[in-house]
C-alpha cells in the first residue's frame, strides 16, 4: 500500500472537497483519503493517473507538486523564457520560477518536467549543491537562525523542503521568523541554503552550539531527493479538529483579524470564526497554545474548549458576565446621558457663555470622562488594540465617535474664546447617551445570541449523567464516564439509554424522536441497537455497551452540527470581504464629511462639522454585517437537527436551497430496503427446493440486499446451504459461483445474455411480475435457465406522501435504479413519480446526473452514501439515508437520520428559509448603512435644514444589530410546511405478501 498526495486546484469550499474525497473512496485499491481544499492524500494501490483523472472529471485540478534546484539560468531572460514555456504547457497548474530553484505544480511526472527543462537548454541538478559540511566526524549541532522573507506557509513548506532534502540535516523546525536546525553543515552553509531560496537567514545566536549527545534526535524527515513531490512535512494525518472559547470580538472586522492570525500559524489547514457564538474551529496539525499565543497577540482571548459540555458551561458564564457587565454600564449611561439630554430638550442652555456656564459644563465634562473610563473603557481598549496591530473595528468607530465629541466640548469648555459663539455648544450628552444606547444594544444582543444553540443544547441535555450497569449479577448506578465499552447496562421504563449498543435482554418501545424526528416509538427487541439520548417508554431492557463518549451517535450528531454551525457559505464570504474593508472606509467618509462641512457648510462650521462626522462614525454598523450570516446559519442547522437533518457544512445549505431537482435511488431509498421473496419459478425438470437452495448458497457470499431476502427464504424453509467456490460479483449484471459442483449464473437478463443462455421459458413470468413491481432474478444452473426468483421490496409506507409533497414544493422528482425498466415503471407508478431512468449500472448513476445537470437542473442526488458515491458526488447535492451510520454521515453533504423521504422535504425547505433568512439580514444590514451614513452626512439638510443627532445614530446602530439577531431567532419558530407528524403504518401494512410459486 502507498501514499498519494496531490495538489488541488479551484477547490473554493468543502463541500467540494467532500465531492473529491467521495469520488476517491469509490475507487478499487483506495483504503482511505483525506482531502482538504489545498491537497488529497490518498492511500492504497491507485495509480497517479487514474487519481487525477477522477478529481478532473469532477471540474477540479489535481497535480503534483515539486520543488527543483536549476541551474544556468544566469539572468532575468532564462526566467522569462522558463515562465513562457510553462505557461503554454496545459499540464502546468501553477510554477514560481527563479534563477536557482522551481516550484511547480503539474500533472507531469518528475522526469517529464526535467525534460522541458532541459530541452530550454537548462538542467535540474541531481542532488543540492555542496554546502561544505563538517567533517564525517564532526559533532552534530544545533543551529539556531532568524529568518525573514516568509511571508506564508508556502514559503516555510518551500524551506522545510530544501531541508528534507539535505542529508547532513538530521532534524529541523521552521516559522515563518526563526529556524532550528540540527545538523553536521556549518553555519555560513546552511544561510547559503536558505538564500537561495530567496529568502535572509542570520545566525541568531553565534555562541549557541550544542552537541548533538545533549538532545534526542527525531527521525529523518521523509523527503530524500529535493526533486520529488513536495514532502508533507506535517502529520499525514487529516489533522485534529479544536475549538476555541473567543473574547474580545466584536464586529465581523474582528472576525477577519481572528482568522488571520489563526490562519498564519503553522499546520493550520483551515478555520472558522463564528462571531454569533465567539467560537473558533480549527482544524491541522497544530498544538492549542500555539493558536491561543497567535489569537493573543492579535489582541483577542482564546481558551479550548475540551468537550461540548465545557463550552457550554463556559459560554454560558462568559454571555451571562457580558450581560450584567453591559445592562450596569447602559444604566450608569443612560442615568447620565437621559439627564443632560432632558435639559436640552426642554430649554436648558447648552452653550457656554459665561463664567458660571464654564464651571458647570467643566463639571459635567469631568463627569463624562469618568464615564468614558469606565462604561466605554472597552471601547478605547479595543480600539487601541487594533490600532496596535494597524486595523480598525467597531470599537475603533465609536471611540472614534465619542471622544472627538468629548474633546470638542472640552475645547469649548476650556477655550471658548478659540470658537466664534454660535459654535460654543457642547456635546457630553452626545458621548453618554451614545455610550448607552450602544451597550444597552449589546446587551440585549448577548441576550438573544444565547438562545441561538438552543437546539445543541437540547441535544446535549439527552444524555443523562449516570448509568445502570450490571456486574455479577449485581446492579449499580456510577457516573456516565465510568461506563466503559462491554458493560451490561440495565434499562429500566422511562430512563434515558446512556451510550450506544446492542440489546440482549428484553423488548420495549423506544423513542427516538429527538435524534430522527420520528414521531412513533420503535419496538425494539434482543439483537437490535439502542442509541445515546433516546427514551425507553415500557419494558426494561439489559443491553451490552459498545460505543460510548464522542464515539456514540448522538456524539457524532452533536460534533456535526457544532462544526457545521462554524462553518461560513458564500454568502458569509462576501459580508467578510466587505466587512475587511468597511471600517476603514466609513473612517474615510466621516474625514470627507468633516471637511465638506468645515469649508462649505454655514457658520458655526466646526459644530457641524463636528455633528456629521461623530454621527457617520456612531451610525455605521459592522457589528450587523458580521452577525447577519453566521446567525442565520447557527439557528438554521440547528432547526435542522431537530428534525433529523444533519448538514455538514454552511455552504451545502445554501447550494441546497436552490435545488430543482431531486433525483431518488430505489432501493433503500424509495422502498423499505428489506427485500423479501415472493415469486418463484422453475425450469427445465428442476425443482423450487433444489433452485432456492444452490442460489441460497451462492448468495452467502454477496452483499446485495437482495440476495438476504434469498437467504432468508431457505432459512425460512429449513434448506441447509452449502459452500460456494469461485465467487464473482459483477456490478450491474450479478454474480456467479460454484455450489456442490454446479456451475451457477444468478443475476438479470444482461447477465444470461452475457453467457449466451437462452431465457424463452421464462419470458412469460418476467413480463407478468415485473408489472406488479416485483424484481425478476433469474437462475442458471450448469448453462441452463433453471429457474426465476421474484423479489419485491415494498415502498416505504410514506414515500408517496413524501413525493408528492416533494413536487408541490416544484421539485422534480426523478427515480434511478438498475432495475429492468418494466419493475422500475411499476414501482415508480405506485410511487406517483413519471420520470424513471431504469436499467442504470452503479458506475453509470454519476454519468445520469451529470446528464441531469447539462440540461441546467440543480440536482440532489439521494441515495445510502455508499454505493451510490459518485453520483452523490456528482450531484450539487449529496443526501444520504439511513440511520446516522459512520459512512452515511462522513460521506454526504447531508445526512438524513430519519429513513424517510419527508426528511429531503424538511432539509429543502429548511435550506431555502435559513437562505432566504441570510438574505433579509444582509439586506437589512446593507440597506441600513448604505442609507444611513448619507443621512448621517447631511445629505438631507438642504430639503430640511436639520442634521441627524449622535445619539439618534447610537440608537439606530444599536437596533441594527437587535434586528439582525432578532430576525435569525425567528428560524427556531419554522416548522416546514406538510411536514407529517406522523408516518408509520400499523405493522400489518407492511407484512410482504407469502410467497407463490410455480413449476414448469
């Protein structure tokens, strides 16, 4: 088995990744892949080719990417003439070239390139050039040198390369400013390394030479030739996820300096700041003091968050402490600033004209500076923070606000002869009143965002916190973390199940509403599976433990929706674009404003210029536009998960929601998925018991479902099966085999045609049960048609409710199956659905959707995750049924753990209004600042002759972002329209009818 590791290109999102990572797994020889939005590393027995032809085919690029040493390139021309070559290869992806060095990105093999190299008349040199090491006997040092010109982790993955590939370098650690290098080069050797790769290397401290006896050294790194692919120098591994606890944050502009610091450490492979929960997941290879050092620095807090239950109890303190914090500060504001403003109100003088006026408005200009120190402290903290690492926030604007309003009526206070009188008016009721309407918004903002995990919470609260277990036949109640995998658990009527297993003792109902929306109790007895959080209504039960902790399914719901809630769709990209900009443009405006207003407005033209420009700087909401999204999307996914839809990413939600059509595999899908047998014929002399019994026997090593309906029926019928010898399956046609000396063909017609075997005799019961919608399999024993099996599998008691409602919501509805075309029409006519393409092999479903989408369709694609991967990756949109197994929730986009259709509807509808709720935010927080800061600018004072006041522009900032919050709760109430609220059969619905049969 070997390692494969590519190098992607237009992967925007991972919910392309995912389609790749998909379409790998489905390849023979493949064992596991992990695929990101920057590489695929794939291992198994893959060839390159066949690898990169896959991912191309899905519209993506994939290469290999090299690091190769040149030489002769003596000046800016050989470059030049390397780049225009390269750039005219279609093969070449991406390259960086240089006199001395070529990074390249190609699906070209090693030799290829150093072919076109080498044909443009320069070399690529075997091995790197002679650094004059030390002598064999020479001590191992370490060498510790401070570096500049890295600038991302593409430069340190290029030095750390150029290392590997070094044999004197025993072990080496890299950043982006310092390198540590244990080695037997000296030091003028290995500066002379780093320079020509472009890069300044000094030695940070001459004197630090340490013998190699002193430390233990790691083992070599992986690379051997500086001319093969790119060495991952980091875990090969797909990397750990983490989450971070954030402080700090306060507008979307903060978001967009929280991931960059976090992006700039390395191993980091990808992150996601979520301003509604001030939470940070981050995914790589990477240590959490690393992360919580870089988000430090950038003037935020960080602490990890061990498990969903810490994080909760901490969130929950940190938004009730923020709560109390800012209702205190908006009293202490509002009692100043409701006061002051009254007095203007109501007549009092606001205009320094004496000396009296002087001392009094010098007072209450003291008064605001300490409220200024200590309700807006956090303000000016902020402010400076980002000021330190040359940014600018929210904070940074109402900072901005108040203080040049307090500077001005000090000015006025203190100098008011500076100032022609009409100009002499002061503005302290401005900073208070902005201050407390600004916090009082906050407040009641923190207030709101705590209840958009709601439906997290509500998952997380399922468990319960202690367990029944049984040990020698004595039972005791322990603390749910004490419950280890193989226990017995004891169950008793109206107890929660603690973990996940298997029951051996017993029979109950078991509700599991809360994990798949399924709104009846399940009867469940010995040999079936009880999960994690859901509630035994009846019986007591004895169940063995088998996975428990994170490995639970209620865990895996749990860890899905946290990472899906953290997660940002293109939507959200666009606000951060925006927002990365915003601020800094809004401080632009209020210095245009200002000036506009001092050299053309009317006298007193310092206090007007003073009004616009505090009030375009208070008005002005980044806070809006940072929450617009990722709120919407929080409650969205949430609101999802409770009704048994889990959504792996923000992006697929949105892709979802415009989906047209949804295209349905049968079975599994359409029907139960528990095929059983119900017609049965036989040929040529032989007898039923004699057919059911060799093609029983055959089917014992198929994994088809409907060779266990088979298998069920000779049990059934007590027929003992026998060992079956040279078992082939071929996908789309059967299998083959041979059973006590038979030779055996069990499959389609396709297949029977395949093997020239005339089928005349049975052309009369295929056609009549292939009406009835029952599957006609057809049996060969030593070259002759023996005999044909029907096998039905019934539609699932909803499925035509469930279509219907589909297609009233203007979704085309299409059924694909390998069926023979006649089953396919019955089944789909029962099931109300007019389009069927029948007749389908596993590897052609992809190539059905793909036809799907050149007709211009927006396609889910609805299947077991499995066997129909790619075409789920195909499709804009993979949905897997089932019940929340490991491979169904790792291999769609979404993941229904309701085994009901009625789940695609809720998961559609549910999409289009979290779309349709990320619209209005945005639109609201959009139309708010593009209306209000011209307002705010005076650009209604010649039709008025009035300007807006500071503090209305606090007030209006403040509801900006209630509204936005407000508005993203409203998805909690969404209930989707024809949602059923009950949908099982009595069980005597679904009893399959005896089976008949018949012999010729």
């Amino acid at each position: 088995m070997s390692e494969l590791t590519l190098t992607l290109g237009k992967v925007r999102c991972m919910n392309c990744a995912g389609k790749i990572q998909a379409a790998l797994s489905a390849l023979p020889g493949v064992t596991s892949v992990s695929v990101d939005t920057q590489h695929a590393v794939i291992q198994g027995d893959l060839s390159p080719e066949i690898a990169i032809k896959t991912i191309q085919d899905l519209g993506y690029e994939a290469g290999f990417h090299y690091e190769l040493p040149l030489a002769g390139l003596s000046c800016g021309k050989c470059v030049g003439k390397v780049n225009a070559a390269l750039d005219a290869h279609d093969a070449v992806s991406d390259f960086h070239v240089t006199t001395t060095h070529l990074s390249i990105t190609t699906r070209l093999s090693q030799a290829e390139v150093v072919a076109l190299i080498t044909a443009l008349g320069f070399s690529v040199p075997e091995q790197a050039p002679e650094y004059s090491p030390a002598p064999d006997n020479a001590l191992t040092t370490i060498t510790a040198l401070t570096l500049s010109g890295l600038s991302c982790g593409r430069c340190v993955a290029k030095v750390e390369a150029a290392l590997a590939a070094e044999p004197a370098i025993t072990h080496f650690t890299v950043s982006k400013t310092t390198a540590s290098i244990e080695s037997t080069l000296s030091d003028d050797a290995l500066i002379t390394l780093i320079t020509e790769l472009g890069y300044t290397a000094t030695v940070a401290d001459p004197n630090t030479v340490i013998e190699a006896n002193t430390h233990t050294p790691a083992e070599p790194a992986e690379a051997t030739s500086n001319v093969q692919p790119q060495a991952q120098t980091q875990s090969q591994a797909p990397g750990q996820t983490q989450q971070f606890i954030l402080s700090g944050m306060t507008c979307a502009s903060c978001v967009a300096s929280v991931e960059k610091a976090i992006r700039a450490v390395d191993g980091v492979q990808s992150a996601n700041v979520n301003l509604a929960e001030r939470t940070a997941l981050v995914s790589g290879d990477v240590k959490a003091d690393a992360i919580i050092h870089a988000v430090d620095a950038a003037g935020y807090g960080a602490e990890l968050s061990e498990d969903e239950q810490t994080r909760r109890e901490r969130q929950q303190a940190q938004n009730a402490q923020i709560y109390r914090q800012h209702m205190r500060n908006a009293y202490i504001g509002l009692g100043v600033g409701i006061p002051l403003m009254a007095w203007g109100v109501f007549g009092g003088s606001m205009m320094i004209t004496s000396t009296a006026s002087q001392i009094s408005w010098g007072l209450v200009g003291l008064l605001t500076l300490v409220l200024l120190l200590t309700v807006g402290r956090h303000f000016f903290v902020n402010a400076w923070k980002a000021f330190k690492h040359h940014r600018a926030s929210m904070d940074t604007l109402v900072a901005l606000g108040t203080g040049a309003a307090w500077l001005y009526s000090m000015l006025v206070v203190i100098a008011p002869d500076l100032l022609p009188m009409q100009a002499r008016h002061v503005y302290f009721e401005a900073s208070a009143m902005i201050l407390g309407l600004i916090t009082l918004g906050h407040a009641l903002e923190a207030r709101a965002r705590s209840r958009t995990s709601k439906a997290l919470e509500q998952l997380m609260d399922l468990q319960p916190p202690t367990a029944v277990i049984v040990e020698n036949g004595e039972e005791r109640e322990v603390p749910l973390a004490q419950v280890q995998a193989g226990m017995s658990v004891r169950l008793y009527p109206g107890s929660k199940v603690p973990v996940d297993g298997t029951i051996v003792q017993g029979q109950s109902y078991i509700d599991e509403s809360m994990l798949t929306g399924e709104p009846l109790p399940a009867n469940k007895q010995i040999g079936d599976t009880v999960h994690a959080g859901t509630i035994n209504q009846h019986g007591t039960l004895l169940f063995t433990a088998e996975k428990i902790g994170r490995d639970t399914m209620l865990a895996r719901i749990i860890d899905l929706v946290r990472q899906a809630q953290s997660s940002k769709p293109a939507l959200a990209r666009l606000a951060d674009t925006i927002s990365s900009i915003f601020v800094p443009t809004v401080m632009i405006i209020a210095v245009l404003t200002a000036m506009i207003w001092y050299y053309f407005g009317p006298d007193p033209s310092s206090s007007y210029m003073l009004v616009t420009a505090t009030t375009v700087l208070i008005i002005a909401c980044p806070c809006a536009l940072g929450l617009a999204t990722p709120m919407s999307v929080t409650v969205g996914i949430g609101r999802a998960a409770e009704y048994g839809v889990l959504i792996r990413n923000a992006e697929a939600l949105q892709v979802a929601a415009g989906v047209d059509t949804v295209v349905l595999d049968k079975t599994g899908t359409l029907t139960e998925g528990k095929p059983q047998l119900v017609h049965q014929s036989s040929y040529h002399g032989f007898t039923d018991e004699q057919v059911l019994q060799l093609t029983a026997s055959l089917e014992q090593g198929s994994e088809h479902p409907l060779g266990r309906a088979i298998i069920d029926a000779a049990k059934a019928g007590d027929l003992p099966l026998q060992t079956v010898e040279q078992f082939h399956a071929t996908p789309g046609f059967g299998i083959s085999g041979q059973v006590n000396g038979h030779a055996l063909l069990l499959g389609n017609r396709k297949l029977l045609a395949q093997h020239g075997v005339d089928d005349a005799a049975s052309t009369e019961d295929a056609n009549t049960i292939s009406h009835q919608g029952v599957t006609p399999i057809y049996v060969t024993i030593d070259g002759q048609l023996a005999g044909m099996l029907g096998v039905s599998d019934p539609l699932r008691h909803d499925s035509v409710e469930a279509i219907r409602r589909l297609q009233g919501m203007g979704l085309d509805v299409v059924m694909l199956t390998g069926d023979i075309e006649a089953t396919a029409k019955a089944i789909a006519q029962q099931a109300g659905i007019s389009q069927v393409i029948a007749g389908v092999l596993p590897d052609g479903k992809a190539a059905e959707v793909q036809r799907l989408q050149q007709q211009g369709k927006k396609v889910a694609m609805v299947g077991d995750g499995i066997n129909d991967a790619p075409a789920l990756a195909q499709a804009e949109v993979g949905i897997a049924m089932g019940s929340g197994s490991d491979v169904a929730i790792e291999s769609a986009q979404l993941t229904l753990v309701r085994h009901s259709l009625h789940g695609v509807a809720d998961a559609i509808q549910l999409s289009r209004a979290t779309l349709k709720n990320m619209k209005q935010n945005l639109f609201g927080a959009f139309v708010y600042n593009t209306l209000g800061i011209p307002v705010a600018a005076g650009i209604l004072f010649p039709f008025t002759g009035a300007l807006l006041s500071p503090v209305v522009a606090g007030a209006a900032m403040a509801l900006s972002s209630i509204t936005v919050v407000s508005n993203a709760n409203r998805l909690r109430l969404f209930t989707p329209s024809g949602a059923v609220t009950q949908h099982r059969a009595p069980e005597s619905a679904s009893t399959a009818a005896p089976a008949t049969t018949k012999e010729h």
